[in-house]
C-alpha cells in the first residue's frame, strides 16, 4: 500500500484555503498513493471554540472529500470539526474510493487546550479494513495513552495519528510514536501540521512511519509544508510478528471503552 504523508501548513479558521491546498496536491499527483493522510482538523486548525467552523456530518466538506476520494482514486483520511444533534467532536474520517466511510470521534480530549469544554469524546476504538490492511485511527493527544491503542491479538496492522502537535513538544511526539510500533508490533504513520496559529505558536510537523521495530521509514523533520509517498508491505509485518510473536504473551484486559 503507498502512502502518503501530508505535512500540511494548516491556515487557521480558513477553510477554503486548506481545501484548495488538498485538491491541488490530489490534482498534481495523481495515482501516486493508495492512502492520503492529512493532520487533525486540516480545514481549519485546533480552532476549539470557535462553533461557527464546525459542519455537520453530511454537510460540504464530507461530501466533497467523499468525491475527491472517487474521483482521484484514493483513499483520504484527516479530522474535521464535526457538529450532530448540537454536540461537537473531532471527528476523524476515512473515506475509500469505494464510497466506504468510516469515522472515529477522539476519545482523549486536550485538556490544557480546553477542548473538552467544547468537544464531547468518543466511546468507540475503530478499526477500518482497506487493501487488505486492518488501520486504527486516533487523533493526536490519543498518542499518550496507550492502553486505548493497545493491539488485541493483531486486529489491526498500522495506527494512523493525526495531529495538531505543537513544535515545543514535538520530541515527546516522535518518542511516543516509536513506542507505540514497538508495543504494538504494527506500523505506525503520525502526520502532523506546520505553520502557526492565531496566538504564534508553531506547529510541529516531524510527521513519520515507523515500522513494527519502531524505525522511522519516513522521517519528514522538516517545519515546512511536504508530502511524501512510501510503499509498504503487509507481508513483512506478518513475517515478523511470525518470527517474533510477542503478541502472543500479551496480557488480557477489559478495555473501559469497548467496540
């Protein structure tokens, strides 16, 4: 499967802009990747708070990402401020070429940046199958509680981080997302945003794909915007966890938030 990182430098509260930044990428590239990953509310920016931004979960963005997904040919993935029945989330999508689409609500909400005064967290832990690949989705600050992403007698192959992380953490971030691949013996793809937001603070890209040893196939160390394309092999992660099946002496627990 090829996927595609997109570092992107998100424009905070613009949502037409970010979406001009999307569409000329699927337009200048296409069928390069299988899979397009963009950050956590990449319409937008981590713009909590602010209501007026959010759309509803059949409103214009959805649907356009829906099409750009058919029309190019590709799987698109990312989170989006999400409004139903007067509740906020952020909610991550993945849409298929097929007209599949699948959503997960973050369930571990910032709190140092008041996201659960105006965001509600999700309850479900969602695993989407595409190409052959069982991927996780989760959505930043998910990144630091790992019994929440802990793999259950290998249900899924690649967790997918999207994020708003900012440039001051950003080393926490990339140990965190080595860790998470060691643990789980999956590979591991977090994409995070650069650029600024409305009070200067710096995002803090390093978007990466690790491997199930926790090595970083890609490594975009850069703070500017980029996307990259890297092809990944499911058979080398079945002959691993074959080689070295960790998982099997895993410890059984109830998870608090099940399926």
């Amino acid at each position: 499967m090829r996927v595609a990182l997109f570092q992107m430098n998100v424009k905070w509260g613009d949502v037409k802009a970010n979406l001009h930044t999307l569409q000329t990428w699927l337009e200048e590239h296409p069928n390069e990747a299988d899979l397009l990953i963009v950050p956590e509310m990449f319409t937008t920016g981590f713009c909590v708070g602010e209501s007026q931004l959010a759309e509803s979960n059949d409103g214009p963005t959805i649907r356009l990402l829906q099409e750009w997904s058919r029309c190019y040919n590709i799987a698109i993935t990312g989170s989006l401020m999400i409004t139903e029945n007067s509740t906020c989330y952020n909610r991550a999508f993945f849409f298929t070429p097929q007209g599949d689409s699948y959503y997960y609500d973050k369930r571990h909400l910032f709190r140092m940046g008041s996201e659960g005064r105006y965001f509600t967290s999700g309850k479900k832990r969602v695993i989407v199958p595409y190409m052959g690949w069982n991927i996780l989705l989760q959505i930043c600050y998910d990144l630091r509680f790992p019994v929440f992403s802990r793999i259950r007698k290998n249900d899924y192959d690649l967790a997918i981080y999207m994020a708003c992380w900012p440039k001051s953490r950003v080393e926490a971030w990339k140990i965190l997302l080595s860790a998470r691949a060691v643990e789980n013996e999956a590979y591991v793809c977090g994409v995070n945003a650069v650029g600024y937001d409305t009070e200067n603070r710096e995002q803090g890209g390093c978007s990466m794909l690790l491997n199930m040893k926790g090595q970083a196939i890609v490594d975009l160390s850069s703070d500017f915007e980029i996307c990259t394309v890297k092809d990944i092999q499911i058979s080398d992660l079945q002959h691993f966890r074959e080689k070295f099946p960790v998982w099997k002496d895993a410890d059984e627990f109830e998870c608090l938030v099940k399926n």
